[in-house]
C-alpha cells in the first residue's frame, strides 16, 4: 500500500493547493514530506481572523494586503479596515524601484503587469503567490504598447494538476476589435501564437475577474444596437464563449466586476442617469451560460467614475466600494472606500491619496493559497 511520503511532489503540491490555509497545521503533522512542503508559507502570517475577510489593493503602483471587518455594522458598530503588512513585494529585495501597473487575481495567484522605474520602458510580467512568497518573472519581447496589452491568467481543467496559462491580446482600432497574440504557458516557460478571435462587434472589454480557471470581462459593443455583456475565455478549450447577459441593460453606465466567493460572479451596476446602485450574483456561471439574483440595492449613492473597484461581504450583506475620483491623477483628495449595506447603511473611509501620475486605485479579494506554479 503506498504511503502518502512517497506520493510525487506534484501531486502533493496540487493537494495541499486545495486546503484551506487555517487547516494548514493539521497538514504539517501528516507527515515529514508533507511538512516539509507545507513549510513554503513560511512566515506569511496573513490569514484572517474571524469575521474579517482579505483583499489587495493597489495604491501609487504598490500593492497592501488589507483585512475588512464589516461584522455588526448594523448595531451600530463601525467597520475596520486596515493593512496587514506596510505592503507587500513582488521581489526578494523589497526595492521600491519596481511598480505594479495592473494586478489580476485567480484563486490565490496574482499576474502583475509590473515596470521597473530605473529603467526606460522596461516592463514586465510577474507571477505571485503572496503566500507562499513564490514568483515566475515573465520574459516578454519589447513592445511600445505593452502597457496597452490585456494579460489575463487562468488555467487548464482537464490536466490531473491546474496547468496555468496567461492569455495576451491588444485591441486594434484598425481591424475593429480585439484579437487574440500570445498564449503563455507556465510550465513549459513558452509563449505561442493563438489563432482565437473574438467577435468584431466588441469595441472594449472592461473590468475582467478570473473564476473557476477562466477569465470573463464586461463587453462593450462597437455601437448602441444591443446593451453591454459578459464574454468569457475558456482556459481549458482555449477559446472565447458566446455572449452572455447581464442582469440590466447598459449602455454608458457604470459596470463592474467582482468575485462572489470562489465559484460566483458579482456585478454592480450604477445607471449613469441615477444614483441608485445595484449589486448582482450569479446562481449558475460557466463559459456559456449564466443566471442571476439580486444581491443588495440602494436608492441614493454618490455616482462613481471609472468602475469603482468592489469587494463583496456575504454574512453582512454589504459592499466595500473603492472609489475613484473623477480627476483622481491630479487631485489631492484622500480615496474613499464607501461601505453600504441593508436597510440605508453607508459609510465612507479615508484610505488615502493616490499620489503617482497614472496610478489608478485597484482592489481584488485575496484568499491565501498553497498553490505551486
């Protein structure tokens, strides 16, 4: 009977990938192996405590792991948010020299669209378990537009272990729509052509989150003819899925997206002739289909600008709306984090200034993870 030492490491890994970071001590005292393996967290003494949930945010091309407490927020007891660590380094050195530009999130990973400010135009991708501390630095070719690349990661369902992939693409005005360049795959340390399109009707494809190993946008069609819609990449098929609705019909309205968990989608919605504001979660999502319910409404809200990045508390039912300012580049003032709830709950928090030319204000929920790439 062959014991759970002498399972391969990658198999190992993939299992410890799945456990929840609090039950990580029990693992430890599996065996030696395992032990051994699990010690790649090291000290990253970064789990939530009850009744707190985690996010990352992206200040000044920094990134900040953040705890959230919204419990008792309706008896009267303010909510908390705060940092965990002064903030968080994509490299061994802690230099402040290396600025995050974009972050996407999948299930315990970040891809950071990163540039390294002692040098003219060198930008590049990274790979980060803030957990376990591990990164992959992406080689890519020079480009002048790099910065105006869409790099999305997901992975691949049908391998025995997540095989990880970054997909590329570029939108070209002249070709009317977006078209698919390179498809990166982490273990074999290679970028290849991909010859997948999207369809020519699409003129952007905004505020993307990664679920389930796939990555799905909010679509904006080239003219008014129909309302805005999800469009997802399929991973594992390597492919765009069909059109799916959203929940309301939007056309320049303020739409984003937001994880619900780990295996739901959120979506709020701020019609640009109201202040109301409604968040929506999904009760079935996959590549081709989706259905949906109504997570929480309000009346009367301050109207956002430039999607609002949004994290979702499912016990309290309430959001955490990271705001940014219409000028927010040049503006002084500090950025907000409203907390809205049920029944007419709102309150909003000083988070601080944004500071760095070009700098926007990013936010995704973070779940530790033991995941190896």
């Amino acid at each position: 009977m062959e014991k759970m030492s002498d399972l391969p490491r990658e198999l190992v890994e993939e299992i410890l990938s799945r456990v929840p970071a609090k039950s990580m001590r029990e693992v430890r005292l599996t065996c030696k192996t395992w032990n051994s393996i699990s010690k790649h967290i090291g000290n990253a003494a970064i789990l939530a405590r009850e009744g707190e949930f985690l996010g990352i945010v992206v200040v000044n091309c920094r990134a900040f792991l953040i705890s959230l407490n919204l419990h008792g927020i309706h008896n009267n007891t303010g909510p908390k948010i705060k940092r965990r660590a002064k903030r968080i380094s994509v490299n061994d050195h802690d230099r402040d020299d290396v600025a995050i530009y974009e972050i996407y999130h999948c299930e315990g990973l970040l891809l950071c669209t990163t540039k390294d400010n002692t040098t003219k135009d060198n930008t590049r991708l990274v790979v980060w378990n803030p957990y376990t501390g591990q990164t992959r630095w992406i080689c890519v070719e020079h480009r002048s537009l790099l910065l105006e690349y869409t790099h999305v990661i997901g992975y691949d369902k049908s391998k025995s272990c997540r095989a990880y992939k970054i997909l590329r693409f570029f939108i070209s005005p002249r070709r009317k729509g977006y078209y698919v360049t390179e498809m990166y795959e982490l273990k074999s340390n290679s970028w290849r052509v991909l010859d997948v399109t999207t369809s020519h009707d699409i003129a952007l494809m905004l505020s993307v989150v990664s679920l389930k190993g796939n990555t799905y946008w909010r679509a904006v069609p080239m003219d008014n003819s129909v309302p805005d819609f999800l469009i997802c990449f399929d991973f594992t098929k390597e492919r765009f899925g069909p059109h799916l609705p959203l929940p309301f019909k939007s056309y320049y309205d303020i739409v984003t997206l937001s994880s619900f968990g780990e295996e739901q989608l959120a979506v709020l919605f701020q019609p640009s002739n109201s202040y109301g504001m409604e968040i929506w979660v999904t009760t079935k999502i996959e590549p081709s289909a989706v259905s949906w319910s109504k997570f929480l409404a309000v009346d009367d809200m301050r109207p956002l600008y430039y999607c609002g990045t949004f994290l979702i508390d499912k016990e309290e039912i309430a959001v955490v709306v990271f705001h940014e300012d219409d000028d927010v580049i040049h503006s002084s003032n500090p950025q907000r984090a409203y907390i809205i709830g049920e029944n007419g709950y709102f309150r909003d928090l000083d988070i601080g200034k944004i500071t760095d030319n070009g700098s926007y204000l990013r936010s995704c929920s973070y779940v530790p993870s033991l995941v190896f790439f």
